[in-house]
C-alpha cells in the first residue's frame, strides 16, 4: 500500500473525527465546562461576600461588646452612687434614731428622778412626823396631818 493514500485516508478519517467531535461532543463539554466556571465564579463571589459580611458582623460584635462595657460601666456607677446615698440616708436614719432614743432616755430618766424625788419627798416627810412625834412623844395622826405632809413635801 501506499503511503500517500493512507496518509489521505488518516487526514480525511480525523478530518470527519474532528468535525465530529466539534459538533456533537465539544458543545457538551464546553457547556459544562462553563456551567462550572460560572459555578466556581458565583461560589467565588459568595464566598467574598460571605467574609465581607463576616467582617461587618465582628465590626458590629466589637461595637456591641464596647457598648455593653459602657453599659456594664454606667450601671456599676450608678450602683457605687446609689450606695453610697444609701449608706448616707443610713446614717442620717440612725443618727435621727439615736437621738430619739436618747431623748426618750432621757425623757424616761427624768420621769424616774421625779418618780425617785416624789419618794423621797414621801420618806422625808413620814421621818420628819416620825421624828416630829418622837419629840412631842405621842401618836401623830396621819390621816389629821396630811396637809401638813403635804406641804412639807411641797416645800423639799
């Protein structure tokens, strides 16, 4: 055989496979092959998106975070304030207590001197008819004398 001829049979049986291939078996390919660009290029994009809303949210987590802080920092200033009024409006409660109490200590002493001065006052005057009757030696009648009594003890 000769090689001329079959050199013309291979160009013209790769001629046809390659018509061939470019009609019905390149198109698929290039189709999905595309498909897949485009899939990759969407995946691409999304991803890009997807890191810069990553960043927005962890810009937006630090600004939350610094707000709770400034938050979280107000409030314990304001506890520490309320305290501290807290413990003042105690003081003034137990200073105001205390001197109620020692007035009405003082107030009770008072009444128990006057209680103590009155039986006194009584003894005094039952020794002084004691002593008054020891001297006239008789009987003085308490019940005859009790102006008397009365205003010896006035009179201490």
């Amino acid at each position: 055989m000769n090689i001329t001829v079959t050199l013309f049979g291979q160009s013209i049986a790769f001629f046809f496979f390659v018509v061939f291939t470019m009609k019905y078996v390149w198109p698929p390919i290039i189709s999905a092959l595309e498909k897949r660009r485009q899939s990759i290029a969407d995946g691409l994009a999304a991803g890009e998106k997807g890191h810069q809303e990553l960043e927005l949210a962890r810009q937006r987590f630090e600004e939350l975070v610094r707000e709770g802080k400034q938050k979280a920092a107000d409030i314990i200033t304001q506890a520490q304030k309320r305290h501290d009024e807290i413990v003042e409006e105690a003081k003034v409660a137990a200073r105001k207590e205390s001197e109620w109490i020692r007035e009405g200590a003082r107030s009770e002493i008072e009444q128990e001197k006057e209680i103590a001065r009155q039986g006194l006052r009584q003894q005094v005057a039952e020794l002084a008819l004691l002593g008054a009757g020891q001297i006239l030696m008789r009987e003085v009648d308490r019940n005859a004398h009790n102006d008397v009594m009365n205003k010896i003890s006035a009179s201490l």
